[in-house]
C-alpha cells in the first residue's frame, strides 16, 4: 500500500482519471491533505463516502506513532519521537523565536557521515526516508505546533543531500501552490558538505536555500572532526559553494559551530573570514552542543571575540543560542533510540 502524500498533483489526478473520478477531486483531496491537514479519509467530508472508502484501501494517511513530546521550560522549543511504519524511530523539532516557528525535520533514520560532535553520527545510518516520512513530520508538528511554521529547515537526522530526489521532491511537495503553498525560500537544505550534489542544485535551479556545514578553517581540522572531508576537501567544497552562489545568485549561510580548542582561536576567525571572502555568504555561529568533553562549547569571552574579528570584516554572522539544549533538542543532539545496525557506507548510497 502506497502513502497517499508520496503522490504529486498530477500523479493523484492520473490516479483518480484512472478510477473514473473528475478532475475536481484531486482538487479536494489536496486541501484535506494539506490546508485541514485531515489526519483520516473519514474526515474528507467533500468526498462522497464511496471514494472515501475507496482512498482508505488504497493508501496510507498517517503512519507516524509519536512515542514521546518533551518541550523546553526555557524556550518552548519541542522534540519530537516518532516510531515510523517499520517501527524505525526519528526525532523533529520546533523551534520559537519571536515571531519565527522553525520545523527542524530529518531526511534518514540516522546518518553515515559520523561527525564527531554529533549525536544522530554515532547511530549511522539505518535508512532514508520517503517522501511521505519527509512530508508527514511537518504535518504531524504543524497540527500540534503553536503557531504555523515560517521555516522549514533539514538539518535533523541526516545528511539531506545523500537522499537528494526524496528531499527535494518532499520540499516541492512542502511548496506546491495547491498543497501547504511553504514559501520556497524558507526552506533550507543543510548540507555538511556534499560538494557534488550542491552543483547539481546549482545546476538544477532549486529555488531552495542552501546551508553549508563548514566547522573547519583548514583541510587538516576539518578531515578530524568530519570524515566526509576525506572525500569532499575543503578546496573542493568552496568552490562548489562559489559554483552554486554564482550560477543561482543567492547567497549561502555557512554554519559554524565552535568547540572548545578546537577551531575557536582568533586565528581561525581571520581565516574564515578570509576562507568565504567574495562569497555572498551570511555566516551561523553555533556554540558546541555535544556532550563529549572533547567536543564542549567555547568560553563566552572568546565566542564574543571571534564574532567580534567576524563583525569587523562586515560579515554577516550570527550567534545562534543553544535553543532545545535543556531538552537536548539542538543540534547534533538528536539521537532516536534506535537498536544500532551496521553502517552503510557513503560510497554505497550515492
Ligand atoms: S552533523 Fe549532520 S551530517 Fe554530520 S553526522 Fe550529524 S546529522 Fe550527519
């Protein structure tokens, strides 16, 4: 049995020609699935009872079993485990400030790439998910968020970019004018360095925002403390991020997060300064969120000083607050309790 999300407009229109249905109810059925955000066919009360029925035995409406809520005292902010269909387990977030509701959604049960700050690394990866798995995690949160979400951002379980035609055809579902209609530009793909499937977006035209995983001023570092390095070099990975700003005209945002004595001293400040000049570029601060002593965050003194040696250079940075840390929903703490399975390996999925 198919997941009913999986399906575009024009494969449900397809689909419904096929069983004799007017166009017109495709049109139904879409603004069930995504402006009600209907979670049974028995509420598509715009559908006679027949096709009602006959959707219930053809597909899956929801197959998400939430397992677990936590929200933060401090900051609201909201994790989520769900248990997929084949009992795999993934966590999502949402994230308030201000006015700004952040779904922070994961596109692989686990991840291969084995960042060495980061939780969801240690799991490796079980799988990816489906478009659909992508495409309900928004509906399941947005039915219990706040407030609507004004931002979609991957950069929960997974290395987006290693599951490249599920998430993208997820986030053009996300944004289909006839569906959620989710602004295309508030949609951001966070990558850790796959430099071969930024050019493809580049050379594809996504009109999806792009975020760059840097955490390294040098070669040497970066290979330490993210292996997928080895594979993609700096080098290599800026000159895709050069590829891709010029070709699309948009500006990237690198992240950056700071670890203790490990790429926090000023000289790594000037560098990365020096390392995206003449990128269009804005530039994400993020202290440390790991709970390895290996991996701790910066004192606050040098963490005001590094922003202080990017600020001067009139880069756009920011210092993003550790928001979740309390509830261990920020990033690289996402770790779902899933029994460990051997690793795939990089090579393999692409
Ligand atoms: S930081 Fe991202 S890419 Fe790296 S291991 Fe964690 S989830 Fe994977």
């Amino acid at each position: 049995m198919r997941h009913i999300i999986d399906l575009t407009p024009d494969e449900l229109i397809e689909y419904l020609k096929g069983i004799n249905q007017p166009r017109y109810r495709a049109d139904q059925i879409y603004k069930g699935l995504y402006v009600k955000n209907w979670d049974s066919f028995e509420d598509f009360s715009t559908l006679p009872k027949s096709l009602r029925a006959e959707l219930a035995g053809q597909f899956y409406l929801r197959r998400f079993t939430l397992i677990d809520a936590i929200k933060s005292p401090v900051d609201n902010t909201t994790k989520y485990l769900w248990q997929l269909g084949d009992g795999s387990r993934i966590e999502s977030v949402t994230i308030y400030e201000g006015k700004r509701v952040t779904f922070c959604i994961s596109s692989q049960v686990g991840c291969p790439l084995d960042c060495k700050f980061c939780a969801t690394g240690k799991m490796g990866l079980l799988r990816n998910l489906s478009v659909a798995e992508i495409v309900e995690q928004v509906l399941q949160m947005k039915a219990r968020a706040e407030r609507p979400p004004t931002n979609i951002v991957f950069m929960g379980m997974g290395e987006p970019l290693l599951n490249y035609d599920t998430v993208i055809r997820a986030a053009d579902i996300l944004s289909h004018p006839e569906g959620l209609c989710f602004n295309r530009k508030k949609i951001t793909i966070s990558t850790s360095g796959i430099a071969k499937n930024i050019r493809r977006m580049a050379d594809e035209g996504l009109p999806y925002s792009l975020a760059v995983s840097l955490n390294a001023v040098t070669q040497n570092m970066r290979e330490k403390i993210m292996p997928i390095a080895r594979k993609y070099p700096l080098d290599e990975l800026l000159d895709a991020v050069r590829y891709y700003t010029k070709k699309t005209r948009r500006r990237v945002t690198f992240e950056y997060v700071l670890m203790k004595g490990l790429n926090d001293s000023e000289a790594d400040a000037h560098s990365l300064v020096k390392l995206t000049a003449g990128i269009p570029c804005k530039i994400n601060v993020i202290p440390c969120n790991s709970d390895d002593p290996l991996y701790a965050p910066p004192e606050d003194d040098v963490l005001i000083r590094f922003d202080q040696i990017i600020n001067k250079k009139n880069r756009t940075i920011t210092i993003r607050s550790r928001k979740g840390w309390d509830i261990r929903a920020a990033c690289g703490q996402l770790y779902a309790d899933n029994e460990r399975k051997k690793r795939i390996h990089v090579e393999m999925l692409e």
